[in-house]
C-alpha cells in the first residue's frame, strides 16, 4: 500500500544548480526529498560547459538557502565580485552543496528519470488524481530501471541535452545526421580540450545567442595563435541590431561585453558574418562540408558548431496534464514574460508558484527547463523559482508569492509589457519602437501588495538616463508611484 503524497519525499530531478537549490529550501522546511540525476556528479550539464566563464558574477551564483546551509560549514564563499567558469561554479559551490549531509543522502547518481506518471492511472484518468502518487521510471547507465513514488516533483533537468538543430525550421537540416562527426552541439574547448579539432581548421559557427557568441570569440582566439584557422558565423536573422545586446547598459557587464567584443570583430573583418541564412541541407564534398539554404551554398569548412539554442525535453512527461504554451514550451503563464517575439528585454517580472504550476497538482518545471525554448534564463530566477515553489509545497502562499527578485536588466528594451499583458510605450522608454502584442496575455500574477504589480520589464536606470526625457519618466514607469519603486528600476 503506497503511503499518501503528504508524507512521500518531493522527487528533484537534476542536481545542476537550480535543483540543488530546490534541495536545500527542502532542507530548510523540514521536507523530505530525493534527488535524481542522470550523470555520474552533480553539476552534470554545467561541466559539459565547464571551460566558460559565466557573465554573472559569483554574487549571482548562489542561492540563499544554500548559502545558509553552507557558511555554518566553513565554506569558503567565492569573491562576489569574481567570475566562475563552469568549472568552478562546481567544484566551489554545486559539489560542496551536494555534498552537505543535509542533501548527500538524498541524492542518487546515474539516475536516469525516463517517465512520469501517477500511479496507477493514466493521463485521461480523473478520480482520485490529486492524491495518487506520482511514480517515476528511474534508469541507470545499465539499463536497470526502478520506480520512486513521491508526493510531488520538481523537473529541474534543464534543457542542455537536447540542443536545437542547425536547420532553421526546427528540424535537423537534410544530411545533418549523417555528418554529426564533424557537428559539435554547444560551446567546444576550442583552446582546450578540443584544440586539436579546430587548430588551423575553417569552421562555421550557427546561432546568435551567448552559445555562439562564445564558440565565436574562442575560435577568435585560437584564429590568432593558430594559423589557417577561419570562422564563418552564420545567423538566421536578417540583421543582428539588438542581438548584440545593451553593451554598457546591461546590468551584467560581462554579458553585456560579449556582444561588444563580437560586435568589434565583425567590424574588423576577423570573422565571416553571414546574416538572413536558412540552413536546409548539408553536404559532404571532397574540399568539406558544405551548407545550403536552398539554391545557395557557402564556402566548405571543416567543422561545424551549432550553437542554435536548446528545447526542453518533454517526452518524459507524456503522462502528466501540462499547460504549456503551444510556441514557447514554457509554462502558460510564464511564456508572455520571456517570449523573444514579444519582447527583447531579456528580462522576466519575478514570477513564482502561480506562474509555474500546471493543471497536474504538485508538479513543477523550474530552472532552465520552465523557460522551455526562450533564451535568457539567469541562474537568480531559478532559484527565486525553488524557493517559491517550495514554499508552496510546504502550504506557505504568503511566502510563495512574496516575490522580491531584483534581476540584472540587459539593457535592451524592443517591447516591454506592463502588468496585465499590455505593451508599454517602449519609444518613450528606449527610443525603439514596441511591438503589438499578438498575444492577449492573461498576465495577472498574484503578488503581495509591498510589491507594486507594474512594470518590471521598464528600463534599468542606466537606459533610463541616457535615453529617457525626464518628462517622459512617468510615461515609462505607468504611475507617480512606481517613479520611487525599486522594483521598477526607475528614478525620478
Ligand atoms: C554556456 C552557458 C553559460 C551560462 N552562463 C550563465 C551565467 O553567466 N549566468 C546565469 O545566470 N546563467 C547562465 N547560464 C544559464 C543557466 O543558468 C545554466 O544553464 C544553468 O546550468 C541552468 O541550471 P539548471 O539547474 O536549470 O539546469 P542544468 O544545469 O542543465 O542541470 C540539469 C541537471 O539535470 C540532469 N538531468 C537532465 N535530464 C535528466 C533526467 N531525465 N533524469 C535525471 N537527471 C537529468 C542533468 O544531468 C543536469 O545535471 C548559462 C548557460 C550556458 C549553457
């Protein structure tokens, strides 16, 4: 007889940063948990890409109920000023964390979760769904499989294993699986590890978002101490304008900086931009492979780096009643916040429970994955997410929707939304046109009044001051009010 979800642990699956923050709210409510991670450490995904740095400064890296699970410890916290590489974000806080006796024992490695259900029941069965159990299919690298019931989970396995293709419809280009040996998904060690792959190589690059930019600016560095080594760097928009991102206005920036540092190399010739391209099919020739967007072809090259975004994976959770947006993949509500074709400011309103539940009750995506296709998640908002969430699982809504996460802006305002789903006037925010909402999107978000429900997609200050009149302040922030909230980012 399976015991009732109330006294089951919470299933965490993934233990990358955002679900080992999820752990340790657990911890901190007195709630039982398991946690479930297919790779053999924590941090699996994150030390896939452990060469990078990350534009977010340590400061931003660590979540609260972690460090306060860590500081009694003796742990020693990273300079908050510094940057961590992927590597580092491991070694110095993910294993540390996880190996905290408060999270060690719930922790299971090489723990694969292949399938969600709840027991007993099937996705078109109603009666007594709420209280049945969720069961998970759990697989190791051998093949064995389990089943864990828990009364509730928390999908934090991120998006880094299924990556986008390089055909620009969304589907693997013809002739892109058959040359994957010479396909790289993601962000090479081109100075490291992979030296040797692309050392005096012609290599194209696909993608137009951080991915690419650092695949970019690596290939860059090894073009100058490696002879014969050329970068094209293909995208599939018809110009770059706002992809570059706010430069100095980013509240990150290091971010910020990485559109600089790829925008300068474009102007100085070092590497090949080829914008407006549509990759349909890719072919093997003697001298290379060569991409195609219908009749055209660009020159051969040796390698290629697809660093087009990535998708979640839904194939898991087949079983469970999810309200997903049809586009974004990410949950109903949450998906008019970060949806690039509304709105380029790369920044989300804090958002928490309400925002991130589903029609299936007690289970959430959260971290990387809740963003389902949309670019610009921030390690802050994952763990904002955990700390809602769990709130929530505890019973405690007062704290669940007492959202307070200030987020670093990027400084790019092409169509801000206003609590309620309506479209700011961006012109007189940012000097750029907004865009009309094709969306009516129900917005509306529970939030506890000390925090005014308006207009966390308006200016950082710094665009603020150099872009906005004085007189049209209030025209950017809605109301008089919201000129003095923080939450606004405004000044009078
Ligand atoms: C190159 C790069 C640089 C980034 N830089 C920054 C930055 O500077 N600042 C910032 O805020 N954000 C940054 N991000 C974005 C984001 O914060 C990171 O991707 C972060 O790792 C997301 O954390 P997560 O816990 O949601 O997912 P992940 O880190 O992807 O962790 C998911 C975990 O789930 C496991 N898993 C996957 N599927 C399963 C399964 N079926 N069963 C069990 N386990 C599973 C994986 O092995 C992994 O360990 C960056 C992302 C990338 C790719």
């Amino acid at each position: 007889m399976l015991r009732s979800p109330v006294v089951l642990p919470t299933a965490i699956i993934g233990a990358g940063p955002v679900g080992l923050a999820a752990a340790a709210h657990l911890h901190e409510r007195g709630l039982p948990f398991v946690m479930l991670e297919s790779g053999s450490t924590v941090g699996h995904s994150v030390r896939h890409w452990g060469h990078v740095q990350l534009f977010s400064p340590w400061q931003y890296c660590i979540d609260h109920a972690a460090r306060r699970l860590l500081e009694p410890t003796g742990w020693q916290q990273p300079d908050p000023e510094g940057y961590p590489t992927g590597h580092a974000l491991v070694e110095r806080y993910l294993a540390p964390l996880a190996a905290h006796p408060a999270i060690a024992p719930a922790l299971r490695l090489n723990s694969q979760v292949t399938a969600i259900t709840r027991a007993g029941m099937d996705k078109l069965k109603h009666a007594g769904r709420a209280d049945a159990p969720f069961a998970l299919s759990v697989r190791s690298p051998a093949g064995d499989e389990a089943i864990v019931y828990a009364g509730a989970v928390i999908d934090a396995s991120g998006t880094y294993d299924t990556p986008s293709p390089l055909g620009a419809n969304g589907v693997p280009a013809r002739g892109e699986r058959a040359h994957q040996a010479q396909i790289v998904y993601g962000i090479p060690d081109v100075l490291g590890t992979a030296r040797t792959r692309y050392a005096g190589k012609r290599v194209l690059v696909a993608g137009s978002g951080h991915s690419a930019f650092n695949a970019v600016l690596d290939l860059a560095a090894l073009a100058a101490q490696e002879d014969g080594t050329a970068i094209t760097w293909v995208v599939r928009r018809g110009e770059l304008g706002t992809a570059y991102g706010g430069g100095a206005a980013d509240g990150l920036a290091a971010r910020g900086a990485l559109g600089q540092r790829m925008r300068a190399l474009v102007e100085r010739g070092t590497i090949r931009l080829v914008t407006g391209w549509q990759t349909d099919r890719v072919a093997g020739t003697a001298d290379g492979l060569v991409i195609f967007a219908g009749a055209q072809a660009l020159e051969p090259v040796d390698e290629i780096i697809v660093a087009t975004g990535m998708r979640p994976n839904l194939s898991m959770l087949g079983e469970l009643r999810l309200g997903l947006d049809a586009a974004i993949e990410a949950p109903t509500a949450l998906a008019p916040l970060i949806d690039p074709n509304l709105h380029s400011c790369g920044t989300v309103r804090p958002h928490g429970a309400d925002e991130l539940a589903h029609p299936e009750p007690n289970f959430y995506m959260i971290g990387m994955k809740s963003y389902g296709r949309a670019p610009t998640f921030l390690l802050l908002t994952g763990y904002e997410q955990a700390r809602s969430v769990v709130a929530a699982l505890a019973g405690d809504w007062e704290a669940a929707r007492r959202v307070e996460l200030e987020l670093p802006e990027t400084g790019v305002c092409s169509g801000p939304i206003a609590a309620g789903g309506a479209a700011l006037d961006a012109a007189s925010c940012c000097g750029t046109p907004a865009p009309t909402l094709a969306r009516t999107a129900p917005l509306l978000i529970s939030l506890t009044p000390a925090r005014p429900a308006a207009n966390g997609a308006c200016c950082t200050p710094a665009a603020q001051a150099n872009c906005c009149a004085p007189a049209e302040k209030n025209d950017c922030c809605g109301t008089t009010e919201l000129l003095t909230s923080a939450s606004c980012g405004c000044e009078a």
